[in-house]
C-alpha cells in the first residue's frame, strides 16, 4: 500500500513539474522547497540545480538525485550492451532462459541434450571464456533458448564424479603428448581450455577434465592411398605431432602399419 501510495504521489509530482528528475527532487525535499530553489537559480536546467557550488537544492536531495541517475544510466547501458551482444550474437528475437548447471559442465554436453550446437551455445554464452563452467563455481550459469528449457529438464543428465586438474605443460610437450599422458582426447583438452591451435608453450597450465570424456590414443590401420597429411586430417591432429608420436621420419607410411591417433 505504501509503495502504491508513494508510486502516486510521483506520478502527480510528475504532472505539475513536468519533467522525472524535478519529480525526484520535490519528492525528496518537498514541492515548496524545490519551487523556491527554482525560482532562485532562474532556471529548471538539471546541471544548474545539482551544481556543487550553489545551494538551490539540499545536498541530500543532489546526492539523492545523482544516485538515481547513476542507477538508470547503469540500467540503460546494460539494456545497450545486451542488444549489442545479441545483434553481434545472431541471438536477437530469441527469448533465452536462465539455468543452472554444475561447475566444469560442458556446452557440449548442454548442447547435446537439447540439440545445439556448439557454435550456437557459445553464442549464447559468450560470458563464458572457455566451453566449460568454472569447474570452482558450483552450481553455474548458462542461457538456453527458452523453447528449451523443457527439452533440457528432460534429457541433462549431470555427470557423476567429475573431476579436474591442473596440468603444467613441460618443454617440448604437445596436446598429442598431453594426450597420451593423461589419457584424455587431445581435442577435449583443447576445447575445454579454448585453445585456437595445437601449440603449447612450456609451463603453460591445463585444465584437464581427468573423470570426464575421457577418450585413449587409438590405434588407425593404414589404408591402400592414405598419407600421414590425411590421417593427420581425419583426426584433428598436426602432422608433425603425428610423426612424432608415431616416430616417423617423413609423409609417408607402409599399408597395413599401425599409427597412434586420436578418436
């Protein structure tokens, strides 16, 4: 009752003064004071009746003022900043939903239960700097489109006993090598720590999901016509990093040789 009361006499302050910010500030001081401080500075200009230096207005009415402003031009630059995100996006129009998931959870995994691709989820969530949730935050945030919701509640199943750790890479390591280390897909390693390419750097750190998607090196029979530039190809690995896990000297391999991949 007393905020539908307070909402009216706003309203009605709005009315004789006219303008929102005059509302406030009789509001906060009272009609009488705020028409004399009015008629004293000879003006209705904001800037002129929050100015510092004069006294047409009580401070506590400027600091009460200049707080509010601050709260809707806050307000307004983030209404800016989410229609920006979602022109750049290609998420405008579409209604998206808040949800919370485990830390360490994958878009992919969120994707694939309710039939999203990577690509889209990350468009999404373009808060998030890597495909994963902060494995330390527990539960985590992530938006859906809204028609999914349902989809979601029905088919995400939380992973159990999801784990990480932090590996520091050494001189000369390779995602392949980190692989087979850590008995971890090369691919997962790079798409839970958002690496644009296969190159690591000494002591650069790793997150590496050490329960979860866990994939070991495969063994691939060579084919009549196959190079390693093709095999190298059809499993996301660098040709050099193949050689070397495979001890090869050139491009070239024998028909029915065994060669150490990726799934």
């Amino acid at each position: 009752a007393a905020t539908v009361a307070a909402t009216k006499y706003l309203q009605s302050l709005k009315n004789d003064f006219g303008k929102w910010y005059l509302a406030m500030m009789a509001y906060n001081c009272g009609d009488t004071r705020l028409r004399e401080g009015i008629k004293k500075a000879g003006t209705t200009d904001l800037a002129t009746l929050l100015d510092d230096k004069k006294s047409y207005i009580p401070k506590e009415t400027k600091n009460f003022v200049k707080k509010i402003l601050v709260i809707a031009h806050i307000a307004k630059e983030q209404e800016n900043l989410l229609a920006k995100t979602q022109a750049l996006s290609g998420t405008k129009g579409i209604e998206l939903s808040k949800i919370d998931v485990p830390g360490g959870t994958t878009l992919m995994e969120v994707g694939d239960s309710i039939g999203l691709s990577l690509k889209k989820m990350k468009e999404y969530n373009m808060h998030l700097k890597f495909v994963y949730t902060p494995p330390t935050e527990k539960p985590y945030y992530l938006y859906i489109p809204l028609n999914k919701k349902k989809m979601f509640s029905d088919n995400f199943e939380v992973a159990q006993n999801r784990k990480f750790e932090i590996y520091t890479a050494k001189e000369n390591d390779t995602l392949l090598t980190i692989a087979e280390k850590t008995g971890v897909n090369h691919k997962i390693i790079k798409e839970y720590n958002g690496l644009a390419s296969n190159e690591i750097k000494p002591s650069q750190k790793l997150v590496i999901p050490s329960e979860q998607n866990v994939n070991y090196l495969a063994e691939y029979m060579v084919k009549s016509g196959d190079t390693l530039g093709e095999v190298s190809q059809k499993f996301d690995v660098a040709l050099e990093d193949l050689k070397e896990a495979n001890t090869l000297m050139s491009s070239n391999s024998s028909i029915g040789a065994k060669l150490a991949a990726t799934e």
